[in-house]
C-alpha cells in the first residue's frame, strides 16, 4: 500500500511499521453507540487516530470494524488504509486483533496496535511509542507504555510476536503472549497520561472534560439514537 505519510518517519523510516486500529466493539456501555464516532473538534476520533498514525509514519493500516460498521467505514473510506469487518465481533477483542494482524502485509517489522477510542493521542504520541521500541532493551519483543504503574496503549511488538500470535489457537492475543513471555514485555515508563485516557463511558467522556478541558460530543445522529444491542 505504500507509506501513508511519505517521508514522515524520520530516524523511525527504518523500521517498517503496520498498525491495527480496533473500532469493532458495540458501545455497549454507552448507549450501544460507535464511540470511535464520537467527536473531538469536530473531527471523528477515528479520523483523529488515523491523521496521527499517519503523522507518525507508519507504513500500513489495517482498520478492524464489527458493530456499527456501516456508519464507521464511510468515515474512513478515503484512508489509504485497509478494512475488515469481523463477522463476530462479540467473539471478543482478541478475535478483531487476530484478523487486523492478518490482513497486515508480511514485509514489517513491527506491528502497533491502536484503540480507536483513545481521544488525545497525536502523531509525536506515537513516535514516542515508535522511539522506545528501538530503543527497548535487548531480549524485549513488545513495549508497552506503562503511566503510573499502569499499562497503556497503543502497543507495540515486533513482526515475530505477531507470527506467534497467529500460529496459536483462536484466544492467543497479543495480551496473552504477554503473560506467557513476560520477560520479553519491556514496560516503558512515561508521564504522557494520553497513553491511559480512553472512553468506555458517559462518565469517561465527563471525566476528560474535567481534566484536560476537552469536549467530546456526539454527531447529531447519535445525540438521540441508539443502536439496539
């Protein structure tokens, strides 16, 4: 597919990296609205995601949707990126992850995986994710970034931990090829509390307004609609 932002990588172009940004959950616990259509500025968090992938460099982009996908692609159609729909979303997270990681071409080095409802994350965001994976200690597969003692996302791992993941069964994610390789795990402590700030709630959404003075509000459909679960 080529880069998505060329030239954007800076020192981080050598390392060929592809990202899957998950946006297939239900919404379940926000009115079974799609949250990565809630809006910041304006500006479908989604779209948010995608403007910092891209400003961050990486290489290719595999967008996973599940519930609500009609409404999400026609938001991202005009992405140089690509999209799957998984057919049973309520499989879970690690079923929407298993066929992003798929879909992902096999010429990377590594694989970043992104959350569509994280509303502050940028482009430098990333790069500071892209940066401690180069740096990350040897013997370290996956860097995660860890606030307070607290893991974050997006995660990062390489193109090996990738194969491993989808040479095991169908509940093998990322998250349990962790707790089975934690000394291949390298915490990368950080202050940037964006890492940890995701929406899964109306309270969320207050609780960012409250904090950081940043809106998210709706789309006129979604004020009043809900999705039936």
């Amino acid at each position: 597919m080529g880069c998505i932002l060329k030239g954007g990588g800076g020192l981080y172009s050598r390392v060929v990296v592809g990202a899957v940004l998950l946006a297939a959950g239900a919404g379940s616990r926000i009115g079974w609205r799609p949250k990565s259509l809630l809006e910041l500025g304006g500006v479908p968090l989604i779209r948010r995601q995608l403007i910092a992938l891209s400003g961050a460099g990486v290489d290719e982009v595999v967008v996973v949707l599940g519930h609500h996908a009609d409404h999400i692609e026609p938001v991202v159609q005009d992405f140089p990126v690509s999209v799957v729909r998984n057919p049973v979303p309520d499989d879970g997270q690690v079923s929407s992850l298993r066929l992003g990681l798929q879909a992902l071409s096999g010429k990377l080095d590594a694989v970043l995986v992104a959350l569509a409802d994280q509303p502050l994350l940028n482009a430098q965001d990333l790069r500071d994710v892209i940066g401690a994976y180069k740096k990350r200690p040897s013997g370290t597969q996956v860097v995660v970034p860890t606030v307070d003692g607290l893991p974050g996302n997006p995660v990062m791992f390489a193109a090996e931990v990738r194969d491993a993941v989808l040479s095991g069964n169908a509940r093998l994610g990322c998250k349990q090829w962790q707790a089975a390789h934690p000394e291949q795990v390298y915490r990368w402590d950080t202050p940037n509390r964006r890492y940890r700030i995701d929406i899964d709630s109306e309270d969320d959404i207050t609780q960012v307004a409250a904090t950081t003075g940043h809106q998210l509000r709706w789309p006129a459909r979604w004020q009043t609609e809900a999705a039936q679960p």
